[in-house]
C-alpha cells in the first residue's frame, strides 16, 4: 500500500476535503446496514491524514491542532464513524510524543507514516471508577505478558497495533503498543450501539500476550506534570461533534430546500418561508459558527501548551478545548433534533436515514460527562483554578 507524505496544513486540509467527498457518498448506507468501512480506512489511510500529526522532526507534517481538529471535523461530517475511528490512534501518538523515548519515536511514527493505523484497548468495564484499570502487566524475560480484557475499543478492529493501558509490577500504568496479530490477543466485534455504528468499539481480549519492553511507553506520568494529552484527546472529540452538527446542519438545509411540508397550514408556498423555520435555522447556524470558532480557538491554545506545557498553559488549553467541547455537544444534538422536527417522520425512513445523525450525536456525546465540563470552566474563571490533568476533561 503506498501512502501519501503530506507536509503541509495546507496539503492536510486539501486532502481531507477530497477525501469527505468520497466518503460521504455511501455514509447512510453503510450507517443503516452496518457496514464496516474496511475499503473506506484503506483510502484514509493511503491518503497520508493519519499521519499528520508525526512530528517534522521524524519526517511528519507535525499540522497545528486547528488543523488537526479542521480535519476530523470535516472526516465526521461525511460519515461521523469514519470521524471517531482514527481519535485514540492521534491521542497514541500524542503520549508516544510527551513520553516516548527518542528511540521509540524514531520506530513507531516510521510505522504510521508507512501507513499504519493504531487502534486503542482503554477502558474497562466493571472497575470502581472510569479512570481505574485491572489489564496487568507482568515482566517475562526481555519482555511483558498482559492480561485483561478491555471494552469501547474504538478502532482496535481495524488497526495493526492497539495501544493498551495496563498496571505494571508497581502498580504505575504504562501504555503498551501491542501488535494486533500478537498471539493471545482477540478483537472481538461486539459493539451494538445505536449510533457510531460502524467504529468497531467492541471488546479485546488479552490472553497471556507477549509484549517486547521496547513497545512499552510510560502513560500515567503524562498525567502527573502538566502535558497536552489530555486536551488533545478531548478537541478530537469535540471535533467530531461539530462535524456530526455540520452534517446535520447541511441535510436539514437540504431537506427543506428540496421537499414541501404538506402538514405546513399556513398560506405559505414552501416550508422554506416559514417564520419559525427560518428561526430555527437562525438559532442554528448561530450556535454551529460558535462551535466551530472554539473548536479554532481551543487548537490555538492547544498548539501554545503544546510549545511550552506549564502548568498555566496546560490549563488555559483544556479548559478552550471544554468549552468547545460543551458546545459541540449541545450543537451535535440540537441539530439532529431540530431535523427531526422539520423532516417529520421522513426523517426516520430507511431510504433517508436522516436519523442517523442524532443517534450519532446521541451516543458519541456520552464519551465524557459533560456536566463537569461546565464545572471545571466555571471553576477556573471564578476560582481561578485548574481543571484536573486527565484525559475527559
């Protein structure tokens, strides 16, 4: 397979607006019969966009986080799965960036650029809260064995490595970056949500895998200082989410240019001139331009932490980065809501599929709670503190 090198913001964006066009011809079908879009990853994949975030240094574009988060936005927008598959490979190579050794960078970003896709194995289910985990890690010779089993494994279905969180010997937890064709180890496709319906979020299981030390990366001490990671996994979030409400936006734009509403008894030739219809395409296209401008604005604070990562800087940039990704929640469900209520039940035929977007939104937006969002802002401008140094903030 060869893939493409890009070096530029400006070659990234290109290529992903290239790319969203083709994606989004067949994103409802694949949405509705839950096809999994193995031939779709292969064209992102060779389109070099999984690898824009490599460091110039190692041969990468190294884009800024606007555009990094411009891109998965608009991936989203033509097919919102397609969106959330590549988030935990980006938010990989991110920990590999702050905590991998020279060595490990120098191997495993070859790898990306050479076109591979890492996946992730993170959470756990039955565990007291959802930072805790039980995956061990135990020392066999040169290398690990791991054992656990992991759930929301978003895509660890398609990738040639799964970056998985587990507790070593002194109970420090390190990110292994585990070939998926290790002996032991099962992806199993289990995921049966609602909405994103095709990332492959299912469960992986680890049956005494072997794992060389030199795939191992320190991961809980990317928590312990102050380092862009946890932002970072959160504007990819966010910008799914604005490109769900993006999507939405635009096929709700669509229908009403392009159907009557027989139900509309108001004198009125089309829906389109109806007051309360342009009022609630006003209170959208308000609302989306205001999540895509702190969707931008969280990138500029994030490329800021990531030049110098104080404990200032750091902080400034989750609490942008939750801001957009408070609104991009809100935006991503009030616009799938808001089709519904102007499509009518056409919205839920299966040859529109418009409620795809909704159930989308639905699912994606539960990731994290965004009830501590609102918390932690408010708790940083009026208090003047900093939000907590993890990965759902």
């Amino acid at each position: 397979m060869t893939t493409s090198l890009i070096t530029t913001d400006t070659q990234a964006l290109e290529a992903a607006e290239h790319l969203a066009q083709q994606l989004h011809r067949d994103s409802a079908l694949r949405d509705r019969e839950r096809r999994l879009p193995h031939p779709e990853l292969e064209l992102f994949t060779r389109s070099g966009l999984w690898a824009i975030s490599v460091p110039k240094a190692f041969g990468g574009a190294g884009v800024s986080n606007v555009t990094l988060a411009k891109v998965i936005a608009r991936i989203a927008q033509a097919d919102a799965s397609l969106g959330q598959i590549p988030q935990n490979h980006f938010y990989a190579l991110e920990v590999l960036r702050v905590n991998g050794s020279p060595e490990q960078q120098r191997r495993l970003y070859a790898e990306v650029l050479a076109g591979r896709r890492f996946g992730n194995a993170l959470a756990e289910l039955g565990t007291k809260t959802a930072n805790d985990r039980t995956t061990r890690l135990t020392r066999d010779g040169a290398g690990y064995r791991i054992n656990g089993r992991k759930f929301y494994a978003t895509g660890a279905l398609y990738a040639q490595r799964i970056p998985t969180s587990v507790i070593d010997e002194q109970g420090r937890q390190q990110l292994a970056f585990v070939p998926a064709a290790s002996q032991g180890l099962q992806v199993i496709d289990d995921w049966s949500g609602f909405g994103q319906r095709t990332t492959g979020s299912g469960s992986v299981q680890f049956d005494n895998v072997y794992v060389d030390e030199a795939d191992v990366v320190p991961f809980q001490s990317a928590f312990e200082r102050p380092t862009p990671v946890g932002p970072l996994a959160q504007i990819l979030h966010a910008a799914i989410d604005t490109g769900i409400a993006r999507a939405a936006f635009e096929d709700a734009l669509h229908f009403v240019r392009t159907r009557s509403r027989p139900w509309v008894d108001s004198g009125l030739d089309k829906a389109s001139d109806d007051p309360l219809t342009l009022k609630s395409f006003g209170h959208l296209a308000i609302r989306l331009h205001a999540a895509e401008a702190l969707l931008e604005r969280a990138g500029e604070y994030l490329d800021q932490a990531q030049l110098d990562s104080t404990a200032d800087k750091v902080a400034a940039a989750s609490i942008a980065v939750a801001e957009a990704r408070a609104i991009s929640t809100d935006i991503s469900l009030a616009a799938g809501t808001t089709l519904f209520e102007l499509a009518g039940s056409q919205a839920t035929l299966a040859e529109h599929n418009l409620d795809r977007h909704w159930r989308n939104a639905r699912v994606h937006t539960l990731h994290d709670p965004v009830r501590w969002k609102y918390h932690a802002i408010g708790n940083y401008y009026l208090n003047d503190e900093h939000p907590p140094r993890r990965g759902t903030i």
